[in-house]
C-alpha cells in the first residue's frame, strides 16, 4: 500500500537502471507516494546511493527515522539500517 500500481512498472526499471535514475523516479513520484511503501522506498534509495552520495542517503534516512512511527511495518528495516547512516 501507498504506491498507485501505474507507478510499478516504471519504478521497477528505474531501480534497475541505477541510483541515478533511481533517485530521478523518486523525485518525480514522491509525492504520489505514501508511508508505509514511501519509508520503504526511501530506505532503497538511502542503501543504493551509500556508496555514491553518503551525505543525501544519510539526509534522506533521518526524514525517514523523522516522520516513521515505531508501529509502522517498516520500522525494523529502519533500525536495521540505522547504525548505516547515522
């Protein structure tokens, strides 16, 4: 939930072709986006730009762990990743 399925197909191959593209899909539909599928998005984004642009991945995980609530489904992947980009 929170991703309308017109977005699927090309959100699958933006994942695909790269964080570059990745992040440009994101900034183009994130705004059709909801938690919980947003948060989840976001921490793929976070993990796929680590190695290219540490400084984004760490600012986008923190308005993650910022906005997500510790019932949320996504919470333990968030605290997974946390000791990552914190």
């Amino acid at each position: 939930p929170g991703m309308p399925s017109q977005l699927d197909q090309s959100f699958r191959a933006a994942k695909e072709n790269g964080p570059a593209a990745y992040r440009a899909w994101f900034n183009t539909y994130g705004r059709q986006l909801a938690d919980p599928r947003k948060a989840w998005i976001e921490l793929e984004l976070c993990v796929a730009l680590a190695r290219e642009n540490p400084a984004e991945a760490k600012r986008i995980f923190a308005g993650v762990k910022g906005r997500l609530p510790p019932a949320s489904p996504v919470w333990p992947k968030m605290k997974e990743l946390e000791k990552t980009f914190e």
